[in-house]
C-alpha cells in the first residue's frame, strides 16, 4: 500500500527539481529578482508588513505568518528567472491569504503543534501497541498519526489556492508574459505533486495502521 505512495514521492522529488533547474535558467524579460516579484505581489495586495529575506538552501522558500517574514532561498532571491519569479510569487501567496483570513491556513497553523506530534511519534505509539497487544496505546497512535494526516490533506487546498493567486498576479500585473507564465506554472505544478504524493503516502499509512489494528 505504501510503496507505491513512496515510489511517487521520488518522482516528484525529481520532477520539481529538475523543473526548477530548467526554468533557473531562463531569465524573465523584465529582468526582476525573486525577491521584487515577492514585494510587487505584496504591494499589489496593500500588504505593508511582511519583510521579504534571504534564507539559505535550495528550495527552502517559506512564508512564516507568526513573523510575518517571507523567507525566499539563495537561487530565489536575488536571481532574476523564470522559477525564481515563480516560487517567490507562490510564498507572497501565503502571505496573501495570511492577510486575507484564508480559513485552510488558518486550519494548518492550528494544526501544526498536533501535526507535528503525530507524524513524529504517532506511527511508533501505534506499532508498540500492537506489539505489546495494548489496544488503548495503538488507538492513540492512530489518532495521534490521523491529526497529522489531516495536516497533510489540508495542506493541499492552501499550496493550490497560493499558486493560483500567485499566477493570476503575475498575469493581471504583466509581470510575466504569457509564454514565461507557462514556464512558472510548470514549476508550480511540480512542485504541487510534491504535497499530493506526501499526502497519499500519508494516507496508506494511515489505512496500513487501520488495517494491522484490526487484525492484532
């Protein structure tokens, strides 16, 4: 049930990569930064205090609402490409929604102390229940580990809806052209199959967990 789920995670991983790699390379005609496609966004949005900054790694772009910062990756930053334009514009998308109330972020955020919980010990409490046939210790891993699963399947709604604000921006303020629009959605859509896979995986797990507790 899982494997497969797992397989899929792989290939995204080196789809959106790869994807990412590609469009790198392509600057966007207006020649702007990851960073002043962020801050148009946000201007465009009357959004006055969010601070846009430099984080290291690749593909560690983040919003952080409890900051208020949004934090864009080196080979975001400052470079002036396609998928840099493109992933920048997706973060300033959370931060829209951050602005606007958006109901599935807000979900996430409350989410996230449990979620994180879940997904780290859940599975763990579930198979040492089963192990040592205790029934209430394996029940509270399942629930423990379906918070998080929760987490994962809300998740999506909220990176859909940040990338379509995102491409509808860059698309209404002339930031891309048409053709350099496409090259940011194909990043975006890769990226996106990253969070449709970890949430399948999610899922089988979670059905995987069911399934032994019923037949301990």
């Amino acid at each position: 049930m899982v494997v497969p789920t797992l397989i899929l995670s792989m290939i995204a991983q080196v789809k959106v990569k790869s994807t990412f790699a590609k469009y790198s390379q392509v600057r966007c005609s207006r020649n702007i930064s990851g960073r002043d496609a962020a801050l148009l966004l946000l201007k465009a949005n009357s959004i006055n205090d969010v601070a846009v900054e430099a984080v290291r790694g690749t593909l560690s772009d983040h919003y952080d609402p409890g900051a208020k910062k949004l934090r864009l990756s080196e080979p975001v930053f400052a470079q002036t490409s396609i998928a840099a334009v493109g992933v920048a514009a997706h973060e300033a998308g959370h931060a829209i929604q951050h602005a606007r109330g958006y109901a599935p972020l807000v979900l996430r955020s409350t989410l996230v102390p449990v979620a994180n919980i879940g997904s780290s010990f859940g599975p763990w409490i579930a198979i040492a229940g089963l192990f040592f046939q205790f029934p209430l210790l394996l029940n509270l891993g399942i629930i423990l580990f379906g918070a998080a699963v929760v987490f994962y399947l809300v998740t999506l709604p909220v990176e859909f809806n940040a990338s379509a604000r995102a491409l509808a921006i860059l698309q209404s303020n002339n930031i891309l052209t048409r053709d350099e629009l496409e090259g940011a959605k194909k990043v975006l859509s890769a990226a996106a199959l990253t969070y449709v896979a970890s949430a399948l995986t999610a899922v089988m797990s979670l059905l995987r967990l069911i399934l032994l507790s019923r037949r301990r």
